[in-house]
C-alpha cells in the first residue's frame, strides 16, 4: 500500500501562489490537500505544477451554500464535479451542516454516491464540527443507514465535541476507522481541536492517542488491499494555534509543526509491520 503525505493550503494563503507550491515541494510532501483556485491563473499554475512535478492532490469540497436545503444539494454536487478536474486522488467533502435533518444528510450522501459511481473518485465524508460528521453520536447513525460511506477521519473534531479522548465510543471509533480512505492529522484534546504543539512533552498522552488511531487506519488499508491512503499533515493557524495574549504572535511555526508530522508518518508507515498494531 503506497501512503502519501500531503499539505494543506491552509494558513499560506498569503503567499504567492507559486511560491506556496514550491515552499510544499522542496519540502519533500507528496502533494497537496486544498481546494480548486477561483482564479483561473492560479488553477493553470496548480494544475500545470502538478504534472510537471508529479505530485498529487487531493481536493477540497468545503463551499456548498445555498438559503434552502434544495438549493444547497444543488451547490453540492456542482462543487464536487469542480474539485473532479484536476483528477484528484480523493475529494475531502464537508458535507451538510449540523442543523440539517438525517434525512437531509442522507440525501447528500446518496447524491455523493452517485457522483461517484460517475466519475470513479470517491467522495470522504470529514468528521468535522459543524457538518455532517460533527460527533460520533452522529455518524452512529449514518454509518447504520448507509454501508458503503468513506470518511475523512479528522478525531481532533471529535475529541473536541465530546470533551474526551472518546473512550466512551469505541465502537464508533472501530467502524469509522473502517471506513476511513483519507486522514487529517492533527492530534486533538479534551477541550479544543489542535494541541498547541505535538513536540511538547505535555502534549504527548494526546499525541499517543492520535497516532493509535491512525495506525489501526493503516492497517485497515492493509488488510482490505486498499492502493493507497492519504494523510494531510493539518495542524492550522491561528485561530487554531493558540496566541500568546496581547501580542498575536502564534506560539509554534505552523509549519515546522507539519513538517514534523510528515517526517514523523513517514518514518512510522515506512518501518512499521501492520500486522503489530
């Protein structure tokens, strides 16, 4: 099974375009975890780098809107056939909001489905606050009604949302590291979605868990003959990175934070036996 590692756009929006691209590249990550341009000169200069480069990319579906329900299913699926051009590895999809129904969601998930039962790729469904995988109480019951859903795995939402290190759903948690095809990797804690820093020895017994988590969706993949799975190595900027008060400056490069996370995976999915975990 081949693992790749990629990197979010997220907290380098203010960089030139290019020079994003490049600062991921000579970094060594396998490719990027973000959504299409809007600007059609960026989207060539991605699309173009991506080839020439040989990197890949998993997109990013994190903009349907819409003032009805019916509305918003119609963004939806025109958002996936966009983040479809680039011929992604995979599209991360924050799919509803957390006030829509079941049934809603249903709705959206069978939509997903078809979508790819159309185009080949597979849609992940990220466990992410405020959407439709924003607890495992939720998904519970997705995952009841709907067998064949991937997910993103993204745990940090809901450590966060259960104010634990849910010990109290470990049946949730073995069923949606089953359905797991991407992960996002940022360690979570009781009481909020990214550790200050996971270098930190106080944020170790935090860090342990995640990467529990994550090894049991490695061996999964394994076991199930998966080609490939996907980790973004997603520790965020402020507001996420925690600021020192008064001053606005973060206390960790986000950056350097990620690019240990991607040594750290590399190095673990290179020498590890699956079958130990």
């Amino acid at each position: 099974m081949d693992i790749k590692v990629l990197s979010p756009l997220w907290g380098h929006e203010h960089l030139d375009y290019k020079e994003f691209l490049e600062k991921v590249r000579t970094a060594d990550y396998d490719g990027f975890d973000l959504w299409i341009p809007h600007c059609p000169t960026e989207k060539k200069l991605l699309f173009d780098f991506l080839q020439k480069h040989e990197m890949f990319i998993v997109t990013q579906q994190h903009s349907a809107a819409g003032d009805t329900f019916e509305s918003f299913r119609d963004s939806y699926v025109k958002k996936l056939y966009e983040c479809a051009e680039p011929g992604p590895l995979l599209i991360n999809s924050h799919t509803g909001r957390d006030y829509f129904s079941l049934e809603q969601h249903l709705e959206l998930l069978d939509a997903a489905q078809e979508f790819t039962e159309k185009t080949g790729i597979t849609v992940a469904h990220e466990t992410h606050r405020g959407r439709l995988g924003y607890s495992p109480q939720q998904m519970e019951q997705i995952f009841k009604l709907r067998d064949g859903i991937k997910i993103t795995a993204d745990f940090s939402h809901w450590t966060c949302v259960t104010e634990s290190m849910l010990e109290n759903f470990t049946d949730t948690v073995t069923e949606a590291i089953s359905r797991t095809r991407h992960v996002h990797a940022r360690a979570g804690y009781e009481q909020g979605p990214q550790v200050a820093d996971p270098r930190a020895p106080e944020w170790d017994y935090a860090l342990q868990h995640f990467l529990q988590w994550w090894d049991r969706i490695v061996d999964c993949n394994a076991q199930i003959g998966s080609k490939q799975l996907t980790f973004t190595t997603e520790f965020g900027p402020a507001p996420y990175m925690p600021q020192i008060p008064f001053t606005c400056k973060a206390v960790a490069n986000q950056f350097e934070i990620n690019c240990f996370m991607k040594d750290l995976l590399k190095h673990r999915y290179k020498k590890i036996n699956f079958s130990s975990f």
